[in-house]
C-alpha cells in the first residue's frame, strides 16, 4: 500500500484543528537505513523497514485464517501501534511481540500470528470493534516493559482547548529519534465557527515527513486493507 500524505498549510487548518493523538515511541538507536537529512532550514526523513499491516481481517468460510471482531473494522489503533511492535522486533529487540520476521508476506502462519496479536492489542488498549477508541500509551508501554523494562519512553500528547499538536510537531517527533503513530479526528464544520462534532477518525503510523517554507508534509502507514480469505 502507497503511504498517505499528510499536508500542513496556512488554510489547511481542518487538517490542524483534527489531529488528536501523538504517540512518540523513544528507543535506543540501533543499525537502521533511515534517511535524515537536515539543511539548517529545512528538514526531510524517511524511516524505512516499517511494516505496512492489515487492519481488516474476516475469517475465512473454511476457519484457516483468522479474523478480527467486527473484520477489525476499529482496529486501525491496534495496527498501528503493531506495526512499530513488530519494527523494534527486527531492531535488536526480538524478544517484542510479535518477534522478528517478515510479517507481511504471504505465509498463513504469520499472518494470523498478526492477527491474534493485533486481537490482545485491541485488549490491551480497549478498542470497542463497534465503536472503536481506547488510548494506546498506557498498552504500548506495558507491551514493551513486559520484555524490556526501562528501555523505552511512550509518550503521548493530546489536544487541548484551542491547541492541537499539528502535523508538523509529529514529524519533528519522529525526525528527533521518536516512532510516532497520529491519530486524527474528523468534525464537521472545521473551518467554520459553528459547534464541531466529530464524525470520525483513524490511526497511522508516521513513516516519513519533509518541511520547507510553503508546507509540511508527512507521509503514514494507513492499516486499511482488506485480507479475508474464502
């Protein structure tokens, strides 16, 4: 799946206003080929090796493939929390569920390994299938700190009265050694002074980011494709 752009401009402040979520992971640095460049003005990254994993997953009429509730319709937090899980596995923490491997391919066996992890993430951080929800730092930090106590810092930030972390804050996040996943919600009337109400949201894992005078652009590991096996 291609990452999903984010932008960050003067009129894009519907974008703004809707980020709800920060979630920055800081961990040791390990051998990785992440590309970070920095020119005294401008900034760009990419974190590469970042598992890009399903979110929707329905059992299979024959039950040899695993399903989420509700086919993980909600459970796009989850899978953007396991998607950096299953990234500091293979960087020197093996002992992280879901463990080391390549988690995408093909092999029913690792994929419903996924599954039944995403399904205790989902527990762990109390994600209706219906009505989705549930913050993830208190679950992230107790999935790493079962297995490596005191090697990581989970920290999240959050909306407050007029202030919302932007889009921008995160990639700076993620640009100074962090792993971010976002979550955004959606309102109506964004951009106008009537009430908002929020119609919706979704979760991502932010892979990559870029700044220059006009905007800020971060692109994110969206956990929205649909594997169900017949």
């Amino acid at each position: 799946m291609k990452p999903r752009t984010l932008r960050s401009c003067a009129r894009g402040r519907s974008l703004v206003a809707s980020l709800a979520l920060l979630t920055g992971l800081v961990v040791p640095r390990v051998a990785r080929a992440d590309d970070f460049q920095y020119d005294g003005a401008n900034y760009s990254f990419q974190i590469t090796g970042v598992p890009d994993l399903d979110q929707k997953r329905a059992f299979s009429r024959n039950g040899t493939v695993f399903g989420l509730p509700n086919d993980g319709k909600m459970y796009c937090g989850p899978t953007s929390a396991l998607n950096w899980m299953a990234y500091i596995a293979n960087h020197g923490y093996p002992a992280v569920s879901p463990g080391p491997g390549n988690w995408e391919t093909g092999s029913l066996a690792a994929y419903n390994t996924i599954t039944f992890n995403l399904l205790f993430m989902g527990a762990f951080i109390g994600t209706d299938p219906i009505k989705g929800g549930g913050m993830g730092d208190e679950a992230v930090e107790s999935w790493l700190g079962a297995v490596a106590p005191g090697q990581f810092i989970v920290a999240l930030v959050v909306a407050s009265g007029d202030w919302s972390p932007r889009v921008r804050d995160a990639a700076m996040a993620a640009f100074s050694g962090g792993l971010v996943n976002i979550a955004m919600g959606w309102y109506t009337n964004a951009d106008e002074p009537e009430a908002h109400m929020r119609v919706g949201g979704h979760v991502v894992t932010l892979v990559g980011g870029g700044d220059d005078p006009r905007r800020s652009t971060s692109a994110g590991r969206t956990p929205t494709d649909f594997r169900a096996a017949a």
